[in-house]
C-alpha cells in the first residue's frame, strides 16, 4: 500500500493541463515548464484524465450524460427530438513503413492519413455523442453499420435521423428512420419541372441537416482534432473527452439562453 511515485499535481492541475493541451495543443513540455514539473509528469496527467473524461458522455441536462449509442437512441425517441448524423476526419500520422494496415489509414475523401469518427448531433447541433474512431479507408455508412446503427433503430423508438449521401441504404435497412438526399429518378434529359422539385427537395434536406456541420465545427475549434500528432490508440479517447467537454458548454450556454 502507497508504494510507487507521487503526484506532484493535485487532481484540478492535472485537469487543467489535460484542458489546455486538448483546447489549445500547448506542448507537453510547455506544460511541464508552466507547472514547474517535470515531462513525464504532465504526460501520466494526461493520460489518466483524458480517458476519465471520455467515459463521462455527453451532457443533454444537468446530472444526465449519454455514454453509448443506444442511449442516445432512446433519448431522441424519448424526447421527439430529431438527430443528425455525418462523419468526421481527423488526420494523423502516416503508420511507419512495412506495417501491413498502413494503407488502411489513407481517406478516400482527402487521400490523406486519417482517422474516422461518427458524430451524432441534435436538431440545434448540440452534440449528442462522437463514436470510437476507425481508420480513414472505412466508408461512413460501414462504420454506422459497425457501430450497430442499424440494430439500434430497428429494435428501437420510432425516431429520425438526418443524414447525407454517405448513408444512402441506411433507410431502407432501418425502417425509414435514417432519411437521406433524394435519389435522382431521371439520369438523363430530365424534365424542367422535375429539376426544379428535385434541387428543392435536396435544399430542404441539407437545411436541416447543416447542424451537424456547426457540431463538427465547433468539435474542430478543439486544436487536439484539427491534426493529431500523438499516438493512434488514444485518439478516440481524444474525440470522446472533446465531445463531452464540448457538450457540457453547449448544455450550459441552451440553459443561459433560456433564462435570459
């Protein structure tokens, strides 16, 4: 009992640290220079709090947290609320050379080294929840699929989520509760009518659905997911703990608003 090192920072310094380095990717050995300890020191900090602050979830109310997928189904059946869904990409460092998963990290979207994250949002773009990450090859409607998105809103409440071309099928297997873009019925020489329905069907959609877009944009303020340059693994820790602070103060500024 006891035995092992010390900590020379009490629990809110570490804390502090973690919110720095997330907020503002401050170095770590800038943090050790700030709080007269040494680097290793800050680096156990933030590897103790960042996981801690993952698992809390992200806050809807004060004293309630969604913590899984599923729970988050069942808040937006059980409140009426719509959700939204898109995908997020954050890029890392390239695997080193000779590892056999290396090209597995290469996006098809930016063909870039990145890592992929599911956002789940509410009508106002509140963040509702951010997934454990998969590598960038992995197609947004398969890691909804991997996620158990499906399952989910089949066996669950009646609810409805935005989403965009990336989870076209998603409707079908869920009973129509994912609702996408329109599918263009006319490939060539379409009517003038049916243009005209069609580019306003697809405006009305994605005007409900940009929320997610302020979301991930807020989740991206966050310099720890603009580009990570750490370690792979602790990535969806990183996503998760951003979420969770984020929706915190997004929980916090709806109730302000509503006061004033």
């Amino acid at each position: 009992m006891g035995a092992g090192a010390k900590h020379r920072l009490v629990f809110v310094d570490r804390l502090l640290a973690t919110l720095v380095h997330l907020r503002h990717g401050v170095t770590h050995d800038v943090l050790a220079c700030w709080f007269e300890v040494d680097r290793s020191t800050i680096t156990r900090a933030i590897g103790e709090v960042r996981p801690l602050l993952a698992e809390r979830g992200c806050t809807v109310n004060p004293g309630v947290r969604l913590r899984s997928l599923a729970e988050v189904v069942d808040h937006l059946g059980s409140s009426g609320t719509t959700g939204i869904i898109d995908g997020t990409e954050i890029r890392v460092r390239r695997p080193a050379a000779g590892r056999k998963d290396r090209d597995r990290f290469i996006s098809g979207t930016n063909k870039q080294n990145a890592v992929k994250s599911m956002v789940v949002t509410d009508g106002d773009g509140r963040v509702l929840f951010c997934s454990p990450t998969r590598p960038g090859s992995c197609a947004d409607i398969t890691h909804a699929r991997q996620l158990g998105l499906v399952k989910l809103l089949a066996r669950g409440p009646v609810v409805e989520i935005l989403a965009d071309d990336g989870y076209q099928g998603l409707g079908a297997q869920t009973g129509g509760r994912v609702i996408t873009p329109p599918h263009r019925k006319f490939k060539k020489k379409a009517p003038d009518w049916y243009e005209e329905m069609y580019e306003r069907q697809r405006k009305a959609h994605s005007s409900r659905r940009i929320r997610v877009e302020h979301g991930i944009a807020h989740l991206k303020n966050w310099h720890a997911l603009t580009r990570h340059l750490g370690r792979r693994e602790h990535m969806s820790d990183t996503v998760q703990a951003v979420a969770s602070l984020l929706s915190h103060q997004q929980t916090v500024d709806l109730m302000s608003a509503r006061q004033t």
